[in-house]
C-alpha cells in the first residue's frame, strides 16, 4: 500500500440534528446507528484501512471527544488523534492537519473523511479514492468526490461541472451551491450538470496549504510558524491551544473552495448518503411493509405507515393510527414530531437550553 496515502477522519461534530439520539456529550458518530455492531466512526475507519495505511489514518476530533475515539479505535497510536480545542470549523481544522501531516511526510497525499456517512458499495468506493490519490499527486489540483444526484435533494450542497472531464473522470468546478430550495435542486438535478457535494476532499499537502495560504493568509503564516519554530509535539499543540480560538470560525467550502480556481470533481456512484438528520436516515434504512423503520427495539404497529421509531433496547413501541411521524426515546428525552418538522430541532434545543440548561442536551 502506498505510504504516502494519508486520511483524516473528521469526527468532532456534536450531530444536533440527531438530537436526542446524538448528544454533545455522546454525538452520533460514536454510536452503532444502523444496528450493525459498529458505531460510525468505526465503520469509516474499517472503510478507509482498505485505501491508507492504517499508521497513516488520523482523527481529528474535539478534545472532549479523544478518549471515545481512543476507546473505540484502539489500534491508533497517540499521534494519530489531533485534538481540536474549540469548535471553529472546517478551515482551521484542516489547516493543522495539513501542517501536521507534512512534517510527517511532505509528499503525503490526503483524503478527507467525514464520519458520518453510508457508502453500500465499497469496491467502487476504494476505485474512486484511489484514482483521486492518483490524480492529485501528479497535479496541483484539489479534488472533491461529487455524487450523482437521485433526487431533488434540499439538504445536501451541489456543485456544478464545467463540461467534459479535462482528465479521466475529473470535471473542472464551476460552482458551489449550499443547500437549495426544492425547485432549484430539482433544475440542479434535470440539467446533469449538478452533484452532491459529499464532503469527502481528496490533495496533496503542499497543494492545499498553497491554497489555503493564498485565501487565509494570515491563519496559514500563524500555523506555519507555530510549525517552523516549535519542533517539539507537546510544545507545539500547546502553543496552538493559545491561538486556536482566535481563528474565524470558517468553513472549509465558503473560505476556499469556492474561490479556488485549481478545483475538481470526481463524479463517483456508489451507494452513498450522509447520516446527517433524521430524514436522511430514514431515507436509507430497510422499511416494513408500511414504510415503517424501527431501530434497536421491538414494536407493535396498527395501522401506522412511514414513521421512524427509535427506542432503547428492551423497550416496546406500541403505535396506533399513526403516520409519517418521529418517535424518539433516548435516555431522559422522548421526542415525537413529524418527519417533515424536524427542521425545527434547531430551535427546540435553544428553547431546552434556555428553560431547562444543559442536562438535556
């Protein structure tokens, strides 16, 4: 296996949107979600030990978050989980990941993974990644892994294509668009010129620090120096802890790769889907007859069609005339509300935090 293949699993989200399942102080990735046996996060890491070396997998994560990481991936060594000390987004994040890994290795070639998606067909997923690996070691191109769209999808990002493929299967970014209105990704989706945007980035180090030098000059000459100047680990992440918080809280997108003009599509099949929202979860799970999914619990369902019941092992769910709704019971919190309502998650967690604090959350 090539050794200059790295990946950085991206794994210090809190999942709100999966609230009460994902909690902040237990958030989705580190939890057994599809009833599988392993939570997310290792699923991914299974994932990406067939591409990377597994010396060459790293975890970035919240420093709330690196014991559970420890625990449930416990053949990575110390080194191999960055702590992130405050939640800033996806630039600053993967600007220290960047200067880290390159003094590891200054060829490295890095794929960014997210861990909270489903890929079912994996043979076309390692083919995929690989002829990224390929492509931008040879170039000094950014590479992000689009998906071809199956439906009008409004909670995914699109990019659109600029013409034919310049190289093999890659296609030259025109733009980026964040989450559209229906009618929009439904005209994104009936031209052919519009993927999801999978969150999945595939470069060369010195390529994205080039970049993302030439857009957050100032964050990227602060890292390098705290790189240059400090050789040793503990010191080094130290010092970073002193500065990490006075970074913009920027995402990696909107900061970069939408202005950068060296990026590229790899359009990719294979079965994918991000675990991000309750919708998107029922969208990809195994229904009943009626449209039913049901996680990790036994039910009894009368005359109930297309509801999502989530219980704790051990319980019974008993549903009658009921359709098209959320049933979540997790530990103190029972959440009930309409699979078309669940936007409003979002505001029902400020309403929980300003009335009854943290303990909820």
């Amino acid at each position: 296996m090539d050794k200059n293949r790295y990946c950085v699993i991206m794994a210090g989200g809190q999942g709100t949107r999966l609230w009460p399942m994902s909690r902040k102080a237990y958030p989705k990735q580190f939890q057994d979600i599809l009833g599988c046996g392993r939570t997310l996060l290792q699923i991914t890491y299974d994932r990406y030990c067939r591409i990377v070396p597994k010396e060459n997998i790293l975890v970035s994560t919240h420093v709330d978050y690196a014991d559970l990481v420890r625990e449930q991936l416990p053949d990575l060594q110390r080194g191999q989980v960055i702590h992130e000390p405050a939640f800033r987004g996806t630039a600053p994040s993967l600007a220290n990941m960047a200067c880290h890994i390159r003094t590891l290795n200054p060829k490295a070639n890095i794929v960014i993974a997210q861990s909270d998606q489903l890929v079912l067909d994996e043979t076309k997923f390692v083919d995929v990644i690989s002829r990224g690996f390929d492509f931008v070691a040879e170039n000094n191109k950014l590479v992000v892994v689009g998906i071809k769209p199956t439906c009008p999808e409004t909670r995914y990002g699109y990019i659109q294509v600029d013409g034919a493929p310049e190289s093999d299967f890659f296609y030259k970014v025109r733009t980026f668009t964040e989450k559209p209105q229906y009618e929009f990704a439904k005209i994104f989706m009936d031209s052919g010129e519009f993927y999801w945007n999978s969150g999945i980035y595939i470069w060369n180090v010195q390529t994205i620090i080039d970049t993302m030098s030439k857009y957050l000059p100032e964050m990227m000459r602060t890292l390098e120096e705290i790189y240059r100047e400090i050789p040793d680990r503990d010191q080094r992440r130290r010092r970073g802890y002193e500065i990490y918080t006075s970074f913009p809280n920027a995402s990696l997108d909107m900061s970069v790769m939408e202005r950068a003009d060296n990026v590229y599509v790899a359009v990719a099949e294979f079965g994918w889907a991000d675990i991000g929202t309750w919708e998107t979860l029922y969208g990809t799970m195994p229904k009943d007859g009626d449209g039913n999914v049901v996680l990790n619990c036994s039910t009894l369902k009368y005359n109930s069609h297309n509801n999502l019941i989530m219980l704790p092992k051990g319980k019974l769910a008993v549903v009658q005339g009921v359709d098209d709704m959320l049933v979540i019971d997790s530990e103190n919190v029972l959440m009930i509300c309409r699979k078309g309502d669940e936007k409003e998650i979002r505001k029902i967690l400020n309403d929980v935090k300003m009335k009854l604090g943290d303990k909820f959350l």
